[in-house]
C-alpha cells in the first residue's frame, strides 16, 4: 500500500463528530434506546450486511441512506412520504437515536433501520450498488482550522460511497460554512464518479420543494448564513472498486 494510500486511511478514521451524549438519559430515554434499537437497529458491523431490502419487513422499491439525522426531522419527513422506500439512518449521538427511534414507535414507521454509530464503519458493510439516494445535511462543520481535518465529506467518504452507490444515485449534501462547501466541491471536482448538475445559483441556494427545512438550516438561516444545498449525480466513470 502506497504512502499516500496510508495517509488517505489515516485520515479516513478520524472522529468526525463531537459528543455521543447529552445529559443522562432517564429510565424512560434508556428504555426506548435498548428496545428500539432491538426492534429497529443495526448491530455492530464487522461482518458484511444482508442485502437491504431484506433488513426491513416488506420489499422496499428502492433504499436511502441518510447520514447524521441529527434530531430525525428529515429523516421522518422522508419516511412518512415514502413508504415504499427503506431507509438506513445512521447518528452517532445517542440523543438523537432516541428521538428517531420514539417517533418510528409513535407513528408505527416500519421502513426505518437505525445504526447508532459511525456511517463509514456501516458503509464498509454495505453491498456495492445498494443505495439509490443519500443524504448528509449540515454535518459537524468543524470551524476551526485546526479541526478541519475532521470534517466528514472527503475524498475518502465519497470513495466509499460510490462503492455502495447505484448507477445514477443521487448525493444530496447541504452546509452553511462557506469553506466546507468549497471542500464539498473541490473533492466532486476530483472525483470521477460524481458530478454536479447545477446549471444556476437557485440549484444550490434553494431547497427543492422535497427536502424540509432541519432545526439546523433555521439556526443557519438565524445566524444569517445562507446554506447550500448541493445535489450530485453518481456515475461510477473510470472508478474502480477502492477498499474502505
């Protein structure tokens, strides 16, 4: 293996979220974390996953993939819309797992499976060509240069995608850190397997009338940040299968 190849798994690894948990949680919170994860969850991944389509109770038509769903309020928009669609929703803090897994409870959700941890170890698990649509709205920005490295949309991140990734699958990735949305381009630009369609600044400065806005887009909006919102189409061009 190459130096650079060393250094690009390296990289790869690092933590790219903060805390995994807020204040204690109560007996309440704990139940519904143990049992819906039992019910709804994906355990440890160190084997290579079943097929999708099978994790779920019916025959999905097709599976997304949303990565940090932070609070689930996109998450549970898409779900409740799309019920013929299976969705894998991966969110290493554990607050938001228990939202998620209380809502697919109270709204009888049967086409969620939850993975309380990090995407790119689920990833590794994944078929290649399993995943039509994927989704990573406003992830950690990591503000501080010296933290940047951390930030999780990278070359590596969009390798191990495009594995799992069907031909003409879209990535749909939303930030309001200008200098993280310039990191998200110039990593598309360099990767043959993506390739960006926006043809005017209302295809990345507008949310699509299908995508709902998240308490992170209105905190954006209150800071007076304007988020992007990026929509990639996968093509697997000249890319061949890459370890992860």
């Amino acid at each position: 293996m190459s130096d650079d190849k060393d250094q690009q798994n390296q990289d790869y690894e690092l933590r790219s979220y903060g805390r995994r948990r807020g204040r204690k949680r109560s007996a309440r919170q704990d139940a519904i974390f143990d049992d819906g994860l039992a019910r709804w969850g994906l355990g440890p991944t160190e084997t290579a996953l079943p097929a999708l389509e099978h994790l779920f109770a019916f025959k999905p038509s097709e599976v997304w993939l949303e990565i940090g769903f932070g609070g689930g309020e996109h998450l549970i928009w898409q779900a409740e819309r799309n019920p013929d669609i299976g969705f894998i929703a991966a969110e290493p803090f554990e607050d938001g797992v228990v939202k998620v897994l209380t809502a697919i409870k109270e709204k009888h959700l049967q086409n969620i499976r939850v993975y309380p941890g990090d995407v790119r170890q689920l990833l590794r698990a994944m078929a290649p060509d399993s995943i039509t649509r994927a989704f990573i709205l406003f992830p950690d920005p990591w503000p501080k240069a010296r933290h940047a490295k951390r930030r999780l949309v990278s070359p590596a991140l969009l390798s191990a995608l495009s594995r799992v990734l069907v031909q003409g699958a879209e990535l749909r990735i939303a930030t309001d850190i200008s200098s993280y949305a310039a990191e998200i381009l110039a990593a598309i630009h360099n990767d043959t397997s993506f390739i960006w369609e926006a043809n005017r600044p209302g295809d990345w400065r507008n949310r699509p009338d299908d995508w709902p806005e998240t308490r992170y887009e209105a905190k954006a909006r209150g800071a007076e940040r304007q988020p992007n919102f990026f929509s990639f189409r996968h093509l697997r061009i000249g890319k061949p299968e890459t370890e992860v």
